[in-house]
C-alpha cells in the first residue's frame, strides 16, 4: 500500500486536503473504517483533478451521502436503485462514470454510468491506491498540457509510457498498470 504520506502530497497538488472526522458522514449506516483512515489521514475537500477527457472528481467527506444521488438513488423520487448493490458507496468519478467503494472487500470497482445494469470492474485494490493514481494521472494531463493528445485525439505515446511507469509503481505491476489505463480510456 501506498505511504499515506504520498497520497496528500499528490492529492494536494490538485486541491485541498484536510482531515476529515467521521462525524461529517450523514449517511444511514456506519462509515467504513477504510473510509474514516483515507478520510481522516487524507481528506480530500472537493478536489478536480484533470483526466483525458473528462476530469475526475473526490468529493469531501461531508458531501458522500449526498453524493450518492443518481447512483444509489433517483434524486427527483428517492427511490433506491434496485440495479444499485448496498455494498457499494460512490468515492469518486469521472464525468459521471463512478468509482466505487465495495463494504465487503474494500477494492474500488469502476463502472460506465449510462449503459444499463451496473457491471463494474476491479480497478483498485484500495482507495489509497486509486486516489494516488488519479493523482499522478492529473499530473500527467497538467503537465502535458495541449500535447497530451495527437491531432486525432489519442494519447501521445511519451505521456502513455509515462503513466504506465509511474502507476506501475503504484499498482506493484506493469500488467496493472496496463489494465488500469486501458479500463480508463487510455490505452
């Protein structure tokens, strides 16, 4: 697992960062203590950070129950999704597409909002490692700036061999690392 201690430093460089005690969590069932960890060590506070595409979005503490809306309940009626697991708590997304904390395992799956049943994969094995690597992504995109792409809009080769060296540090293997870009669109 990533330092906990790295995970601020590159989360900082996109937002802010503070911790955040359990007792900002209004949703209707304890928070989980992975959760209360990365909030109360981490703590992002509503941080953008960019992506290829669409930017990716960590919402704070305080606002992840009502975060939830559209995905684990229609927000005009409060009605339950009943394709929505209750495992499953939204921790982040990009343009709408969620990245999910599963209760029982405490691995982030990733799912295409928009296309139906849910049918999510394993991105992360944690949610040290995914904010880490959505991180070093924003990076990536910031520095890279208009070159991230070629002129038919996929990724320059410098700035893919790039993400892949970085995350591979992250996610332990090149294979990882691979499968993380491919799942996000970059590969």
């Amino acid at each position: 697992m990533i330092a906990i201690e790295t995970v601020r430093e590159l989360l900082a460089r996109h937002g802010t960062v503070r911790p955040q005690h359990k007792s900002e969590w209004s949703g209707p069932f304890k928070l989980p203590g992975a959760l209360v960890e990365y909030y109360g060590s981490v703590g992002p506070v509503d941080i953008t950070i960019p992506g290829y595409g669409d930017p990716f979005f960590l919402p704070s503490l305080e606002s992840l129950w009502e975060y939830q809306g559209g995905y684990r309940y229609n927000v005009l009626t409060d009605e339950p999704d009943p394709e929505w697991q209750k495992d499953w708590l939204v921790i982040a997304d990009r343009g709408g597409d969620p990245f999910i904390f599963s209760r029982s395992s405490e691995e982030i799956l990733f799912d295409y909002h928009g296309e139906g049943d849910w049918d999510p994969v394993d991105l992360f094995t944690d949610v040290e490692t995914m904010a880490a690597s959505l991180a070093i992504i924003g990076d990536i995109v910031r520095h890279a700036g208009a070159d991230l792409c070629d002129a038919s809009g996929k990724i320059n080769p410098e700035y893919y061999q790039e993400a892949l060296a970085r995350l591979s540090e992250v996610l332990l293997t090149r294979s990882a690392a691979e499968s993380c870009l491919a799942d996000l669109g970059w590969g």
